[in-house]
C-alpha cells in the first residue's frame, strides 16, 4: 500500500531529490532575474496542450447561473508570454492535469510542470537555459546520486540534433522512419544511446498543421519557418522527451490563423467550447511588440531520469510519493 509505504519513509530518498531539485530551479530562476508567477489552475480551453481530448473537465457556473466550459490546466504557457509583456523573463510551478486513460511507466495524470517564458532570446539561447537549468538540477542531486553516469550529464555538453538529422541517424540505426512520424519512446532512447547516452534536443520538427496518424503535432503558437517549426524537445536518457519548448508566433493574425488550422481547434469546436475562449490572447499579441519564447519541463521525468542512473528502467510512479493515474487513485 503506497501511504503505508510513504509513512513508513521508504519514499524518504524520492521526496529529498524531490526537495532538492526544485529548490536548485528555484535558486537558478532567481540568479537569472526570473520573477515567479502563479497562474490559474482552473482556465478555459487557453490552459490546455495540443492534445484537448486529454483536457480535465471542471463543473462551474458563470455569473449568470449558466454551465461554463472549464478546465484544469494543462500548461500555463499563454498567461505566461502575457506577463513577459511587462516583465520579460517570468516562471510558474504547479501541477498539470492530463486525463491518461492507459497505464503506462512515462504518463501521470498529475504531475509538476516547470515552465518559463522570456523576451530576450529565441531558439538557440532558449535551449542555452533549459541546459543549464536542467544541470543545475542534476548537480543538486550528486549529493544523494553520486555516480559517473549523473556526473557526465553535468560535466559533458547537451546533444544538439535536427529532428530531420535525428530520423535518418535513427533510420541509419534499425529505425524505418518517414519524415512526419513523431518520435516514440523507443526512438527517443535510441537516439540518446547513440549519441553517448547523453541528454539530447531534437530541433525544428515539422509544421505540418495536419499530420498524418502517428505525426508530429506541435501546438498553434509556435513559431513556423520554411515547413519547421522553431522548437525544440529535451530527450532525457532512460525518461524520454522530458522538455518541449519553442519561440512563440508573435503575430496575431498568423497565430489566429495556426490555431484554425489546427487538430486543436476541431477538437475544441466537438467539445462544445467556444474557441473565442482564446480572443484574450489575441488580443495580447496585437498589443505586444516582438515574440517570446519558453518551454515546459515535466519534473517527475527530470527525476526519473536522475532516478535511471542508478537503474536503468525506473518508472515515472518512482518520481513522485504519492502518484496519480488510472491505478494510483488512493489516497
């Protein structure tokens, strides 16, 4: 029984990694002048990821006595790029809720999600403070972790790979991968293998708005350039893709237009949801000048990762004392 366990302290080592590591990030955002935000929790389609059948549902009334269509959120992205508005370099910890309907060793229904956004750079030194964030974090844990695996995350430099370089690296490697398939877990941990099981960022995926089954799909407001999008994904050894990030569209009627081209938006309209839910932040970018650009880190994968240095296959339920999935619904 896992409270027993929790109560027991066999979970002692998860929640001191746990400490340990959120305080480095914390430490880490105030030295690069981050201010923390705190962004609702319970938001309208705006707080969801480009997956929206994965949204959680919340009964709640507006003023008028009506059903309102909200959520718990799923990211705080677009409250974020509207704080850098006037504060540039912004951040938020909090839970994300996704409904997973299968049970498997990657997926949470609750989990912590780290994210930042900023003004004053794009892809290349958006990549340069997910890196040194993420190793901020892993040094932090040495004291608990101490072994030569963890320490070559810290001391040796990140792979920097093309999503284009990475299938046919893959392909060259047993893969039979086409351009458009998204990266599975296999895939993921291969690539990181042959790149000395090192962390790795797979970069500039495609932007096709209307990927075939099994193709990437990238959120509307990411930045599009030449048929790729400028994003990229941080694959964590043995805990897979554990960061995506990107630059923001900063132009409006181009976002607007992302967003009605995209899976997204169908899945919002079948739901019931009125996709004027986003005017807001429309709004913002026809205020704004220029873009911003940001990311998202699942830390329960940070920690497995940390966690999979001592044993290759850990469990994303290891990450956290008291997880919550399909078969994790007590306590």
């Amino acid at each position: 029984m896992r409270h027993l366990a929790v109560s027991k302290g066999e979970y002692i080592r998860t929640s001191q990694l746990r400490s340990k590591t959120l305080q480095a990030a914390r430490d880490w955002f105030k030295d690069h002048s981050f201010m923390e935000i705190q962004v609702p929790h319970i938001t309208g389609a705006t707080g969801s990821c480009e997956w929206f059948p994965n949204a959680m549902p919340v009964d709640m009334y507006d003023d008028k006595g009506a059903d309102a269509k909200m959520f718990l959120r799923q990211t705080g992205q677009l409250y974020l790029e509207a704080f850098t508005v006037a504060h540039n370099r912004v951040y938020t910890i909090g839970p994300s809720f996704r409904q997973e309907r299968k049970v498997t060793d990657r997926h949470l229904c609750e989990f912590t999600l780290i994210e930042f956004e900023a003004r004053d750079f794009e892809l290349a030194g958006l990549m340069d403070h997910i890196e040194s964030l993420i190793k901020k974090m892993y040094s932090a844990s040495l004291s608990l972790f101490d072994n030569e695996l963890l320490k070559s995350y810290v001391n040796q430099p990140f792979n920097r790979i093309s999503y284009k370089a990475a299938v046919a690296l893959l392909n060259e490697n047993g893969h039979e991968l086409e351009h458009g398939d998204d990266l599975g877990a296999a895939e993921e941990q291969d690539l990181c293998k042959i790149l000395n099981n090192l962390p790795t960022f797979v970069t500039l995926y495609p932007s096709d708005p209307r990927p075939k089954e099994g193709g990437v799909i990238k959120f509307f407001s990411m930045k599009r350039d030449n048929g790729t999008t400028l994003c990229c994904d941080l694959l964590l050894p043995n805990a897979g893709e554990s960061v995506g990030g990107a630059v923001r569209e900063g132009s409006s009627s181009i976002c607007k237009k992302q967003f009605e081209e995209s899976y997204m938006y169908d899945h919002i309209v079948d739901s019931g949801v009125d996709p004027a839910q986003f005017n807001w932040y429309f709004e913002i970018l026809d205020e704004a000048e220029g873009q911003s650009s940001g990311c998202g880190i699942g830390f329960e994968r940070v920690i497995q990762s940390i966690q999979a240095t001592e044993q290759e296959h850990v469990s994303i339920k290891a990450a956290v004392e008291l997880p919550r999935s399909p078969e994790y619904l007590v306590p």
